[in-house]
C-alpha cells in the first residue's frame, strides 16, 4: 500500500523566541510516532572561498545567509520517503563542517528557522504553519544566554550584533513573515494551549492517513 505523504509543519519566529521549545512540546506529545526536526540553521551558506575575517561579519538574521535551494531539495526527497545527508554548521569558524547528518524520513516533518516564513517556496511546502511570537527582551536574554554558552561569543559581541544586526532584520524579514503563519504562538512552548491544539491537529491528520 502506498504510504501517505508525511506532514510538514512549519515553525518560524525571531531568534530566541521559543521555536526549539515549542517544538520539543510537539515532539513530546508524539514519543510513539516518528518525528523528524530539520532546523533551518544547518542549512546557513557554505563560505569556504571566504577568508575567516569576511567570515565573521556574515548576517545570519539576513535570507541571504540561507541555502534553501538545498533544504528544499533536502524536504522534496524527504517528502519522497527518501533519505538525506543534513549539513552541519560550525559557528566557531563560521562555516560549513566537512561532515553531515543521515536523516531518514518519517510521518511527520518539523521544519524549524527564523526565515522559514519568508521563503515562498519553502512555504509550498508546508501544510501547517506557525509563528512563534515571543516579546524582544525575552529573545535577547536567550540569545545572550545562548551564544555565550554554545557558541562560545563574548557578551559585548552578542550585544553589538543584536544591535546592528538582529533587530533590524528581525523588523525587516521576520516579522512580515508573520503574516504567512496559520497559527501565532504566543511566549513559544509555555503555551501549553497552543501547542495542545497543534498536538490534536496533528493527532487528526495522522488519523486520517492511517484509515485510507
């Protein structure tokens, strides 16, 4: 019998607000169906033809910064039950690793980034679409806290890129994306409602598919 097509589920929202957790709420209201997460940020440019000095100023809150000819090749075959290799990025020298990630397809696939939103193509293929809107002091706290810690940046540096950077592409890019979203999450995973609901409609188009 020819299996169904997977569910695609979008979500977007600024850097630190929330995607991870609302995702993980998702992945855990499911521990019995296959989830597969394919985070936009493996998926930054490769810029090996750069020296390391032109590679520190990249705008990683800009689509530019963004390979999404390959996620969506990567989400087609996917789609196809087929399997790919996931790209896997190094922050501390700003590029591409040499290795990558097998990834085998499955029932649902969660596809989560900043600008995921913002890519019509990328939305084609999505049959749910979230935004997580989370207020800005919480997103910068987190950056802080994040970049810090797991990628091994200064405060002072965090703060000047969110400055010059961050915000001003969040107002430009991320934000409108907003408008493309089927459902807005407010504060990210804390919203036990919201992602109660998307559990249920999730539940049903899994329902669905298992009786054709």
């Amino acid at each position: 019998m020819e299996k169904n097509k997977p569910i695609v589920i979008g979500v977007a929202g600024g850097s630190g607000s929330g995607k991870t957790s609302v995702t993980r709420s998702i992945c855990d209201r499911f521990k019995e169906t296959s989830i597969l997460v394919i985070e936009q940020d493996a998926y930054y440019k490769d810029q090996s033809d750069l020296p390391f000095e032109e590679r520190l100023k990249t705008n990683y809150d800009h689509p530019f910064a963004f390979d999404n000819n390959l996620l969506i090749e990567h989400l087609k075959q996917l789609i196809e039950y087929k399997s790919v290799e996931k790209p896997v990025y190094d922050y501390k020298v700003h590029n591409r690793s040499s290795e990558t990630i097998h990834v085998e397809p499955k029932e649902v696939i969660i596809v989560e980034g900043i600008l995921i939103l913002e890519d019509a193509n990328l939305v084609d293929l999505m049959d749910i679409k979230v935004f997580v809107d989370t207020d800005a002091d919480l997103r910068i706290i987190r950056r802080l806290l994040r970049d810090i810690k797991e990628r091994g940046r200064t405060l002072e540096s965090v703060i000047d890129q969110y400055i010059q950077v961050v915000r001003p592409a969040h107002m430009q890019f991320i934000e409108p994306s907003k408008r493309y979203a089927d459902l807005i999450i407010p504060e990210g995973g804390e919203n036990h409602v919201a992602v109660d609901i998307m559990a249920s409609k999730i539940e049903n188009i899994l329902a669905k598919n298992s009786i054709k």
